[in-house]
C-alpha cells in the first residue's frame, strides 16, 4: 500500500505534555468527551505504553516475528479467536486507571474501517466505553508522538517524562497504518544472506518527521 504522505481530518486528539518531573499530561479527545489523565513514570513506561499496546493488536499479522508483548484473546466454547486485547495500567496520581483495546482478529484488514474498542476503568469500574476507527486512533497516537517528538526530541521526551519512551518500530507502523502507506516498512534483500532483510532508512525518517 503506497498512498502518498497526506493530513488529513480526524475526529479523535491526544496532546501530550510532559512536566519536566515523574509526570505525563495526556489529554484526548474522543467522541465529543474530553479526557485527562496524569500518569506518572513510577509505576512503568506511560504514553509509550499505549503506543506499544495499540501496536500489539496487529503484529501478528502484519510483522513476521512474534513480539513478547502482553495482550489476550477472546476465544468461543469452540476456541475460535474473536478478539485480541491488550492493556495499559496507570497510576493517574494515585488512582489506578487501565485503558483496554480491544479489535475483531481479521484474517485480512481492512484498514479504512477496522474498528478498535477503548475501555476506559478505574479499579475495575467502567468509566468509558468507545468505538472508533482503528486508523483514526492510530492517526490520533502518530500526530501526538510526532508533535511531541519534534518539540522535545527522543532524549529530551524521555528526561523529561522520567522516562517515557516510544519504540520506533511500532511508531513507524502505527503511522503507516494511520496514512495508509506501508513504504516504510518494505523488506527487501541487503546482501547473500537470505534471511537478513533491509528497510529504507530514508523512507522511514521520511514517514517519522512526517506532520499530521
């Protein structure tokens, strides 16, 4: 898939703020709510996490290597997969929050209108519940990292959140499936070995600095 590199609309905004300390200021927009959330980086990796769990819903299908990633399934008395889900977990200044997607597990995507469901729960309570389109969230996740990546920078993002951090791999993937361009992620042979693989390093920094 090689649509060309393009902004575009989307209903669903992630602002992300750091504060210089243990603190991350995460705000989205979704489905007419405005959402805020203060994760601290004492209890483990914050907007990095929900990068990496949005990742994690697809990889198998769309990555050649099995990832080490937490996520389960939701399977029928027959064992027939209809589901994956993942989980990320705060602590939203002392308050326990964990955001759960959940998406139908699809022999092929179909990336226009694949869906994602966000749970949104505090101590197992539900707080919020949302459909939405798989791409406008991933839209939504790129623009925010984007955003705050060339303000801050990898070094300067991560100093100051203590110590937030986004994996570059799934980044350049969610953000492909955001601008539906798969460019980026094209493997092609480098050298004798038939199973070492190369992708354009170009055409990755090209798709990173990408604005949304």
């Amino acid at each position: 898939m090689k649509n060309e590199l393009k902004k575009r609309d989307c209903d669903i905004k992630i602002k992300l703020t750091p504060s210089g300390t243990q603190y991350l200021h995460f705000e989205m927009d979704v489905c007419g709510d405005h959402l805020e959330f203060l994760p601290a980086s004492t209890v483990g990796v914050q907007f990095g996490a929900v990068v990496s769990a949005l990742y994690t819903l697809f990889h198998e299908k769309d990555d050649g290597h099995e990832e080490w990633s937490a996520r389960e399934y939701l399977s029928d008395e027959e064992h027939i997969i209809h589901a994956t889900v993942t989980k990320v977990s705060w602590d939203n200044e002392g308050t326990d929050i964990d955001i759960i997607l959940s998406r139908k597990c699809e022999v092929d995507i179909d990336y226009e209108n694949d869906l994602t469901e966000i749970e949104i729960k505090s101590y197992d309570d539900l707080l919020k519940k949302y459909t939405v389109k798989t791409r406008d969230l991933c839209y939504a996740v790129a623009k925010a990292c984007t955003e705050v990546l060339k303000e801050y920078g990898f070094y300067g993002y991560r100093y100051s959140t203590e110590y937030d951090y986004f994996d570059i791999h799934q980044l350049l993937y969610i953000k492909s499936f955001a601008l539906l361009n798969f460019e980026a992620r094209e493997l092609t042979p480098v050298n004798e070995n038939e199973f070492a693989m190369g992708t354009s390093f170009e055409k990755e920094m090209e798709l990173l600095l990408f604005d949304m």
